[in-house]
C-alpha cells in the first residue's frame, strides 16, 4: 500500500514514520513536508492512502481556524483523480468552541464528505495531548517544555496543576497507522496523570539519572516519558560516569542500578574489526559499557543522515544507553572487547522491540 504522511516533517509525522518503518514494512510511505506543499499533486498522484497529519497550531485565531480547514481542501483537490481512503489527526477539542476545534472539525468535514464521495473509507483519529522524543519545548507540548526544564536544572516557571490525559506519540502513530484498516472515529486513551505529577516524575529522574542510575520504570507511563527525558539529553550528556572501586585484590564496576525490575544483563566478547548492532528500538532501554578493549558506538537518529560516536575504553567504563528510535552498533577498535549489555526488560522473541538497520548508510 503506497500511503502519503502529510506534515511528515512534524514531530507526529516523524515518530509516525518511524513507526511504519518499524512495524509495516508492507507500507510504502511518501512523505510529505511542509515545504513539499507546493508539489501536494505530485507527490498525492497514485497513493492508495492519505494520513493527513499537517495542521495549523499556532498562529492568530483566524489563520489557526481557516488554515486547517485550506490545507484538508489542498489535500482534495491535490488527490485528482485519485480515491485514496484518508485517515486524519483530529483532536479531542473538537467541540469545545476554540478557533483552532472550529477549524479541526471543519478539515474533518472536508475530508469525510470527500470520501464519502470517492466511496473510500475514512478514520477520524481523535488525538489527546500527546508527547514523546524529540518534542520541542514551548511548541509540542507541555511535557517538552518540563523536559527542557529538567536537563536545565531548572524548575518550570508557571506550574499550574490540574487533570490531564497524555498519550505517547507512538501510541497515537499506531491509532494512525490502525485507521488505514479502519473507519469512523477513533478516540485513543490517554494515560491519566496531572500537569504537577509529570513535573515530580521528571524531577525525579533528573535526581536518580544523574548518578547513572535507572529509575522505575515498571509502569508504561513511566517509560514512556523517561525515554522522552532520555531523548531530551542525548548526545551532550553521555557518556555516564560509572563509580569504580578498587583495591589490592582489583576493582568493581556498578555497571547497572535498577529502581524497578532487574530487566536482563549480558556480557559478549567482539573480536578487534568487527561491529555488533545495527539496530533500533521504539520503547526499550538498553546500555552499553566496555569492560575491556577500546570499541566504538555509533549511533544515528533515525530518518536523519548524522551519525554521533563515542570512543569508549575498559580503562575507564562509562555507560551510554541507547535513546529510542537511534539505531546504534558497537565496533571493537583495539583488540577483544568485552561488553555489557543490560536492557529494562526480558527478551520476548515474540516481541523483541528489535528493528535492523545500518548505523551508516
């Protein structure tokens, strides 16, 4: 199936990719940026679906309003003679009065009456507040901007508590990709919090990570937002510092200290020239610490061409944990590399989290 992501270059559009790549290969995904818009036609010409995630979310009320309503028009009219089912990123505020539910609702009537016509399916996801990697503080969502405050060493400057449901975006990329197969609304559940617990779970983190320790993170919400915070310090705060001890009869390495469950721990030996990896993963922690040798871990965000390396040496055991959705490897440099490897949960090969792909293109 050929399906064309518009707002590709979005925070939503980039987890929702990544996630297609991960787990639909049978997908062939075009993508769509904001500045593709003008080739919409082109690019729109023989797709069998639309995910139109593209909208407008911060401007004045009328451009907010009229301009979600122009670009579902855009993506009509760009389909021509095509019939592709479409699948929208609405939002749960529809309803609500605002400029931007008013011009939520009105792409969604847009887009439904088109396929109502064509006689193709439609999906109207209605999404909650989401967060995730890679959101951008002051824009995305709140949770961005506390994550930015937290590896700041900083403490939010308005901090006003009320309810909130949150919903991860890879949890609303699979609404996303679920709604190809689907039609009507779709209304994801969020994971029921308050805007001051994120912050305390975040301030937490920021406590128990700084020594290289791993926090709870037995609970989904939990995980998925300290992967966010994880995301958040990548690349300028790693290597982590281990706590070596020694004495006459040698040293001791804490190389993992778990606050939640044990998760599972190995030790693999790479002989000098050869490359262990070359893969990524959407919700698993794993680390790395060399033991003996010198190697080098590279990794590379995905859907991006820059590759970030770490020369690491047994002489001195650091830890770098791999950020999700960076595909990532390991290369011994100077003769036999021992490794540990330690991840937050026990291998599943039903469900291994576990997607190839070369670090270096």
């Amino acid at each position: 199936m050929k399906v064309a992501v518009t707002g590709a270059d979005g925070f939503l559009g980039w987890h929702l990719q990544v996630r297609a790549k991960a787990l639909r290969p049978d997908l062939e995904i075009v993508p769509v940026a904001q500045a593709d818009w003008p080739r919409l036609a082109e690019l729109l010409s023989g797709v069998d679906a639309v995910i139109h995630v593209a909208g407008v979310n911060r401007d004045t009320d009328e451009a907010v309003r009229d301009g979600n309503i122009a670009l579902a028009r855009d993506v009509v009219a760009a389909v021509g003679e095509g019939r592709p089912r479409i699948v929208y990123a609405n939002s749960i505020q529809v309803g609500n009065g605002t400029p931007y539910a008013i011009g939520k609702a009105g792409a969604s009537d847009v887009l439904g009456e088109a396929t109502a016509g064509w006689g193709t399916t439609y999906t109207d996801v209605r999404l909650p507040n989401l967060f995730g990697e890679h959101g951008r503080p002051a824009y995305n969502s709140f949770v961005a901007t506390f994550v930015a405050a937290a590896v700041a060493g900083e403490t939010p400057a308005s901090l006003v508590d009320r309810p909130i449901g949150l919903l991860h975006a890879q949890n609303a990329a699979q609404a996303l990709l679920d709604g190809l197969d689907a039609s009507g609304v779709s209304e994801p559940v969020p994971y029921e919090t308050s805007v001051a617990r994120v912050w305390d779970t975040l301030a937490e983190f920021r406590s128990t990570y700084a020594g290289a320790d791993v926090p709870d993170v037995t609970d989904d919400f939990r995980l998925d937002l300290f992967n966010t915070y994880r995301a958040a310090l990548f690349p300028s705060r790693y290597p982590l510092a281990l706590t070596t001890r020694s004495d006459q009869r040698g040293g001791l390495v804490e190389a993992i200290r778990s606050h939640g469950t044990g998760g599972q721990t190995f030790v693999s030996t790479t002989n000098e020239g050869f490359t262990r990896g070359e893969h990524f993963h959407l919700r698993k922690i794993e680390r790395f610490a060399v033991l003996s040798g010198r190697a080098e871990i590279a990794l590379r965000r995905e859907l991006t061409d820059e590759v970030v390396s770490f020369v690491v040496s047994g002489d001195e055991p650091v830890a770098i944990d791999m950020p999700t959705m960076w595909t990532h490897n390991i290369t011994a440099l100077e003769g036999e590399v021992s490794t540990l490897f330690w991840t937050n949960e026990l291998f599943d090969p039903d469900h291994p989290d576990t997607f190839w792909e070369n670090v270096r293109l």
